[in-house]
C-alpha cells in the first residue's frame, strides 16, 4: 500500500509519478525499497489520468452512500409491517 500512497502522494504534489520520485518517497519513510513493486506500479499507471480515477472513485464511493440512506426505512417499514400480521394472526387462533 506504501506505493500506492506515495504515487498519491506525488501526483497531490504535482511531482511527476515515476521510478525516481517514488523510490525517494519510499525511502523518505524509512522502508525497505522494492525495486520489482515500484515498477510494476510505474508500469501500471503508465497512461492513467490520476485526478480523473480518483475524481470518478469519490463519485462511486458517494452513491452507495446515499442509496443505503434510503434503503433503511423501507426495511423497518417492513418489520413494523411483519408484527401486526404477526399479531393479526395470535389473535385468530384464540378467536
């Protein structure tokens, strides 16, 4: 996760994401360097507009939000619902 984060990092900084600024990010932190992970990430984002992925992550992260806000009264509407049938049903069986 460190090397996503320091790709973040870089790109919030308007530093180019490459080999060079990442392996400095990394070992700013005091971690080990892994020359095979900071270029396969390198080669993973080779061609990705970052602001534009990150723009369309906080849409997504944003609708199920605000769908799961209004899913919450339909379901206790259906348990207010599911005790007067249950109720409905006591009172037939002493009648």
């Amino acid at each position: 996760m460190e090397y996503i984060y320091g790709a973040l990092l870089l790109h919030k900084l308007g530093k180019p994401v490459d080999e060079e600024h990442l392996h400095k990010v990394i070992s700013a932190t005091g971690a080990h360097v892994d020359e095979s992970k900071v270029k396969s990430l390198i080669a993973s984002l080779n061609g990705v507009d970052i602001a534009h992925e990150l723009a369309n992550a906080s849409a997504v992260a944003a609708a199920p939000a605000a769908a799961s806000g209004t899913a919450k009264p339909e379901k206790e509407e259906k348990k207010e619902e599911k005790v007067s049938e249950s109720a409905a049903g006591l009172a037939s069986l002493f009648g």
